[in-house]
C-alpha cells in the first residue's frame, strides 16, 4: 500500500479504538490521587509513538513525565516539532455526565470523554497520520519530533526547564499545535492569536473560629462580606477590568485584523441560545469575537465561604476564598498583573480582616505572524480536506508554551485545531466529532506533505 491516506480509510476502526483505550486512561494532572494515572498514560503514549515507527522515551520531570518521539530519516527535509498534551482536565461536578467521564461514549456522532478534544484526540491525530505516513510509504515527509507534556492543564511548570535542557534535540524549523478548533462546523481555521493567563487566589479571614451572626453580627467584619466587596471592585459598570494599569501594555489591534474578525459569520443570538443565556456582557465597544479573542479578561472562578450545606447555619464565617483569573493579550504578562492586582486588592480589602493572593499559574499570550511558506502548507492541506479556505480565527483560551517555544526554537508555529464550538472544553460531557477525528488524521497526512516540499533552515 502506497497511499498514507488509504491507510487512514483502511484502520480507522482501530484508530478509533485506539483513541478508547487513551481516554479510558484518568490522567488529571490537577490531582494528586491520579499520578500514577498520568504517568500511566504517557506510558501508553510512548509505547504507541514506538509501534507506529517513531523511536520514544520519557524524559522525567520533578512532577509528570514529557513523551519524546522522533524521526529523522529525511537528512535534506525540514523538522517539524509537534506539541500536544496528555493530561487532562478534572471532571468535576461529576453528576453532570451524561455517560462516566473516561468511558468513551459515542452518541449522536460524537464520541463523549473526558480529554477528547482537548488534547487526548487531537494530539492521537498525529501519531495515527505519521503511522499512516511510516506504514505506507516507509519513510516520513518530514523529519519529526514529538513532544507530549503531561502538565498543560496545571500551566505547564516543568516545560520551560525541559526546552532548555534539550535544546539540541528540539531544533526545527516549525511547530504544530493541535490543541485549538475550528471556527463552525465545515468551516476549517487556523489560529492567529491565544490569550495568556494569570491565575491567582484571594484568601480572607477574620476572626479566630467561626461565630454567631446574631451574637456578633455586626460588630465584627465578616471575611464572605469583606471577599463580595473585593470581587465587586474588579469590574467598572461598562464592563472593563477596574484594576488601575491593567490596560497599560494592551496593544492595539490592527484594523485589519478586527475588519477581518466582522466578517466570520457569527450570530450572538445564536450564541445566547447555544449558551442558554438571556444575554452577552463584557467590554462595551468591541464585538463578541473580539472580547473572546483580542480582549483581556478578569473571572471569578470559584467562591467559598462559611456554611453551604442543607438548612440554615447562622454564623458569621471566618475565612471565605475566591479563585480569579486574567486572561491576557499582547503585551500583557503574568508578573505585571500580579503586582497590579495585588495592589489593587490590598487597596480596597476592609478593615478588620486579613488577605492574602496566592498566585496558581500563568501564562504568556500570543500573536502569530499569518504568512509564508509554512502557514499556507497548513492552508492548503485544510483545504484539500474540508472543500474550502481557511479562516482565521483567535483562540480565548491559553497554551502557556507556544511564545516560549517559537523564541527558544527560533520556529514558526503552526495552530491547526479540530475541535468544535460547543465541545464543553473544561466542562462536564467534553466531546469530539467522530467524523473530524478521521479529517484530522487526513489534514495532517497532507499538511506533512506540503511541509515536506519546504527547504530545510
């Protein structure tokens, strides 16, 4: 057999079953309790990266594992570094699953787990392409290297460390991500942009135990009050970030850029309907899109304080938390929100309570540069699968490791994602398209060819 993508059509049933027993795999990287599961699935990982011809090993960390993989049979071609992840997401609330979390379920054409858009099936994408490649043909197009961190989802902590100390083996000349979507269904895209993160924890306390809301309310400063007012401060009425100099190193966007942006065909209506919300809120001036994709944000991501169970519980509560998190753009960085924030929370924090921020993680955003050679090799394998051009889209979410990696490689990045709006990323009932696993095995069978046609740097 001499056609990767016959391959493709012939073993996708295995593919798929494949793609099962990865995703039956609990690789929460957020949780302790399932190290051993993470470590487990790079395991599997590395051991399928060696069955489909590639050579694998795991190089540790302090926390989990990073898959290698290479080929390098094709001295006069280009390198192509491919990055994705093999940790997961937490599930919780688990009692909003349709079906159990990592048992791969296919309704409605969609096939239902926890990891499979993002980044269990995406990242399987590639290793069944270059097999489909190393099976048919004997040989890649490309020169490969593939790099499958199991700490995305907890911001990436030991991947900086990791480029650096093997710099040498990680020399190419582009990345390809598969961690992103598409804009609609049938309307492939490419990725220009990725908002960073900072993630921090705004912990107040108060008195010494909990106490009494008749006996002392009133008298006594009340930490769930004190954290309402603090997470109250953080917006003006118009919907912008009310932290003084958060704006300070937002670039502007290009008018070409937002006037490209206006014509993708988005409807908020259809949006609000989709979401089940009566109406959209954000940064007055700026579209739905541009809020998601060139915008920066701030987001309470989690709230506790004092007596939730059943009934009623009197009491003043002596500690209350909230989870916050920045989204950012270009020029924006994680240690410059900190210190604002910061400032900012010990300004408004009432008397008579103690705060503290506790940063979590963070991330760098990311623009690309949308042309040369590389991009339009992924254009036109996009084409070539789905009938029609790409478009450009933003991504509102974060990959800590994309600006890290295009300034440490000196490398183009390519973003070529397959996931669908709607995928519940993050979310209970996470899916991916069944049909749009097998496209994107097939999109990046032809995008190692196209890049293969390129001259090696």
């Amino acid at each position: 057999m001499s056609d990767p993508l016959t391959f493709v059509g012939s073993q996708i049933d295995r593919f798929r079953a494949e793609l099962d027993e990865f995703l039956r795999i609990p690789s929460v990287s957020a949780k302790s309790e399932h190290d051993a599961d993470t470590r487990r699935a790079a395991e599997w990982l590395s051991g399928r990266l060696e069955a489909a011809g590639l050579s694998s090993r795991l190089i540790e960390t302090p926390w989990h594992p990073i898959v290698l993989a290479e080929w390098r049979g094709a001295p006069a071609a280009p390198t192509v570094l491919i990055y994705g992840h093999y940790d997961v997401q937490p599930v919780e609330p688990l009692d909003e699953w349709e079906s159990p979390p990592f048992e791969p379920t296919v309704r409605d054409g969609r096939l239902y787990g926890r990891g499979t858009a993002d980044d269990k099936g995406q990242l399987y994408m590639h290793v069944k392409a270059l097999e489909a490649h190393l099976a048919a043909r004997g040989s890649l197009p490309v020169n490969v290297v593939l790099v499958a961190e199991g700490e995305e989802e907890v911001g990436s902590p030991s991947f900086a460390p990791f480029l650096d100390a093997h710099r040498a083996s990680l020399d190419c000349d582009v990345v390809v991500i598969s961690d992103t979507g598409m804009f609609a269904e049938g309307v492939p895209s490419l990725g220009f942009s990725l908002r960073g993160l900072a993630y921090f924890e705004i912990h107040v306390t108060g008195a010494k135990s909990d106490l009494h809301s008749g006996e002392y309310g009133g008298a006594v400063a009340n930490p769930g009050n004190a954290l309402a007012k603090i997470v109250a401060s953080l917006h003006t009425a118009d919907g912008k970030v009310a932290v003084p100099g958060f704006y300070d190193d937002v670039l502007d966007w290009d008018e070409e850029t937002r006037a490209q942006i206006r014509t993708l065909p988005h409807d908020d209506g259809a949006y609000r309907a989709e979401l089940g919300v009566g109406a959209l809120a954000g940064e007055k001036g700026y579209s739905t899109l541009e809020r998601l994709w060139v915008r920066p944000t701030c987001d309470v991501n989690g709230l506790l304080s004092g007596y939730t169970g059943e009934g009623a519980k009197t009491v003043l509560p002596n500690r209350a938390m909230a989870k916050v998190s920045f989204r950012l753009v270009p020029d924006q960085t994680p240690a410059k929100v900190r210190e604002l924030f910061e400032k900012h929370v010990a300004r408004v924090a009432p008397e008579g309570v103690r705060v503290e921020v506790k940063e979590l993680h963070g991330g760098r955003p990311w623009r690309a540069k949308i042309e040369g050679a590389a991009f339009e090799a992924a254009a036109q394998a996009l084409e070539d699968t789905f009938g029609k051009r790409p478009v450009l889209m933003g991504g509102g979410g974060s990959i800590p490791i994309v600006p890290e990696m295009e300034e440490r490689l000196g490398a183009t990045a390519l973003l070529v994602g397959f996931s669908l709006p709607g995928c519940n990323l993050h979310a209970p009932n996470e899916w991916l398209s069944v049909a749009y696993y097998r496209k994107g095995i097939e999109t990046l069978v032809r995008l190692y060819d196209n890049l293969g046609g390129l001259s090696a740097s």
